[in-house]
C-alpha cells in the first residue's frame, strides 16, 4: 500500500440496510452498548467498563487515523452504531493489514458482519491496493472463524498459546486473503 493511497477522510459505504461510516465522538454511547457486553468481547482485547473509556479509546482511533496507522468503521443502523470493523498495522512497505469487527449481540447471525468485512476487504484491495489482509481469530471464536471463511480468507495456521485471557491462554488461528485470491474471485462474476 502506497500512503497516497490513504483516504484523507474515512470512506462510507451502505451495506444492505446498513451503512459503515467513519467512527465519531458521538457513537460513544452506541458503542459502549457492546464494548460492555462481556459476551461480546469475550474474544477481543478491547471491553470497556466505562463510557469514558469509550470516549478515550474513539479519541484515540481517531489520532491513529490521522497518522496513517488505522482506518475505523462503524456499522450504523439508522445512524446508531451496532458494530465496528477496523484496518490495523497498515504497512505500506510491505502492502498489508490486520482487520478485526465485532459486533452486538442482538445482530450476530444476521450476515452484517459478513457483508461488513466484505465490504472493507473490497476496499483494502481495490482502493488501499493492499497485497495482503491478515486476521486473527480465538479458536473457540467461531462465529468470527465463520465470517472469514465466508469472505474468503483462508486459514494459514494456529498461534499456540498466543493470547492470555481471563487467567487462560487461547490459541489463536491465523488467516488471510492475498490480492490474487481476491481478484481471481471477482472475474468469477
């Protein structure tokens, strides 16, 4: 990924009856909705106890946009936030990424998060000119295991022991999509 490639402002897209949308100070509340929830972030490194660690963490995204170092979305329902969904560790030497998601509770098995991490590998390729797109996944996590495999990544391999949680360690399964994948899926059309 070349920086010129960065978007000087966080794109949107509509995802069915979804939008993503750059995350903003005011999503807080919404937010704070699911990063709360110890269900939801049962397998993320992110759980908020409080609404002002919400506010910290959304000042913070934003400072690493600026910086060129991430791009944070919000999938909004009639503009309320009900998930989010990430690049990190834009390099652009080596033209990759990291995405994460998660979403609340009351929407998983809906498919958003599926169309939602479509829509941001879409991105990360056709615009970013990304050569590759990392993930990683807990192993218990299936749900999130499902998504990616519906969007197209494939599994590279497990990181034993790799993340400490909740006095446990986890493995961690590794995942990606290069660019030649996802072109070779896009001419199938």
């Amino acid at each position: 990924m070349k920086t010129d490639r960065f978007p000087s402002k966080v794109p949107s897209f509509p995802i069915g009856s979804y939008n993503l949308r750059g995350i903003k100070p005011e999503d807080a509340c919404s937010l704070y909705h699911f990063m709360s929830d110890k269900e939801v972030t049962q397998f993320t490194s992110l759980h908020a106890e409080t609404l002002e660690e919400v506010q910290s963490w959304i000042e913070l995204m934003m400072e690493q946009f600026e910086k060129k170092q991430s791009i944070y979305w919000v999938i909004t329902q009639d503009n309320r936030a009900i998930g989010r969904c990430h690049y990190i560790y834009l390099d652009a030497i080596h033209s990759r990424a990291e995405i994460g998601y998660y979403l609340a509770k009351e929407y998983w098995g809906c498919g958003i998060m599926t169309n939602a991490v479509t829509a941001i590998v879409e991105y990360g390729f056709e615009h970013l000119k990304l050569n590759r797109i990392e993930a990683r996944s807990i192993s218990r996590n299936y749900g999130s295991t499902r998504v990616l495999e519906k969007v197209g990544f494939s599994k590279e391999g497990t990181l034993r022991q790799h993340t400490f949680r909740a006095g446990e360690f986890f493995d961690v399964e590794m995942f990606s999509f290069l660019n030649a994948n996802w072109q070779q899926l896009r001419n199938s059309f």
